[in-house]
C-alpha cells in the first residue's frame, strides 16, 4: 500500500480512532490522530455529512505530510426527518454525553411507534490540502431505535441501535462483530480498496 502506510485521522472522538485502528492497522497503515500533531478540531457547519468530511480532512492536511482520513457519521431516525444527521454528537446541547444524548433521543421518540433508523458514514482521504480528487467512500446500516439501552460496548447511540438480523443492539456487539456490519466498517473496506487503487 505505498504511500499510505501512515494516516492522520481528523478526529477526537476515541471510540471512532480505536476502530479505524482496527480496521487499517491489519492492512499495514499506522493510524495517527490528529491530536499527536496538536491539531485542533475543524468547525463543522454544514448540513451534510460528505461537507463536514471534506471540512475535517482538509482542515488536518494543513498541518501534515502525510495523508488524511476524515469520516463523518451520525444516526439519521426516519421519524425525526433524518435528525439527528450531523449534530448526532451534540443533538441534546454542544459537548453532550452519550449518555445525554441518548436520553434525549429516547424523549424525542416518547409514544413513537415507527422508530426505524439507520447509521451512515463517508469517509474521505486527501493526499494533501490541495488534492483535487480526494478518494470517497459511504457506509449504511440499517435498524432501529429501543426505548431503553441495551449492551456494554461501543460508544453514542450504539445501546439504542438494534440490528433486527442480528437481533441486537450495536452495543451487544464486540469490537469484530461490529466493523463486519457497521456503517464505518463498510465505509473503511471501500476505502481501502481504493487506497490499493
């Protein structure tokens, strides 16, 4: 995989840099986050997740030489039109927990019954803050919302995501089970098959 044996994430969040550490650390790339450059996080202002990406990614390449990976996701409830899309991390005020968000979501669909939703994820790796063809992939995965969290592992909304084929939630999933079905996971494979391109 020359030149990409090393990538910057643009990104803070832990529980998203462990699994893309899971996730290209086998295919031979070393994930770097951007906090170990001291780069701080990119304003994200818009209204679709692909933009917000793009933003985080080339915001990074500024401060590096190396290639950058910037994804962003969310949880997008059909019920909700869509939301909470890009505010997933700050749907109940800014700098929320996960524990506040998912109690407001679970307000939010207080005598709801269609609780149908789907995780969704693009990723986009620039070269470098010029790069005019930045690689894209997206991911999707589809369930829907519980009335109360179930499950120990993963991170936001994974105790209220239930997968009706597997029959549980994201958070009843370990680290493998999980990036075999999940919107990053899918997302992280297309990607790789392009940085392999």
């Amino acid at each position: 995989m020359s030149g990409y044996e090393k990538i910057v994430i643009a990104s803070n969040n832990k529980g998203k840099i462990k699994e893309f550490h899971d996730l290209l650390n086998p295919r031979g790339i070393t994930v770097v986050p951007q906090q170990e450059l001291g780069v701080k996080g990119a304003y994200e202002p818009h209204m679709t997740f692909v933009e917000n990406a793009l933003v985080k990614a080339r915001h990074v390449s500024r401060y590096t030489r190396f290639p950058v990976l910037a994804d962003d996701s969310g949880i997008c409830v059909e019920s909700l039109n869509g939301q909470p899309g890009v505010r997933s991390s700050r749907f109940a005020r800014e700098s929320a927990t996960d524990q506040e968000n998912n109690l407001f979501l679970i307000e939010q669909l207080s005598g709801q019954r269609e609780r149908g939703a789907h995780y969704y994820c693009v990723i986009v790796v620039v070269s470098g803050y010029k790069d005019p063809a930045p690689l894209l992939a997206t991911g999707k995965w589809e369930g829907e919302i519980l009335g109360a969290p179930r499950g120990s592992f993963g991170f936001g909304y994974d105790p209220l995501f239930y997968d009706s084929n597997l029959g549980k939630t994201a958070a009843e999933l370990n680290k493998h089970q999980k990036n075999k079905v999940s919107h990053r996971g899918i997302a992280t494979r297309k990607i790789i098959k392009l940085l392999e391109k």
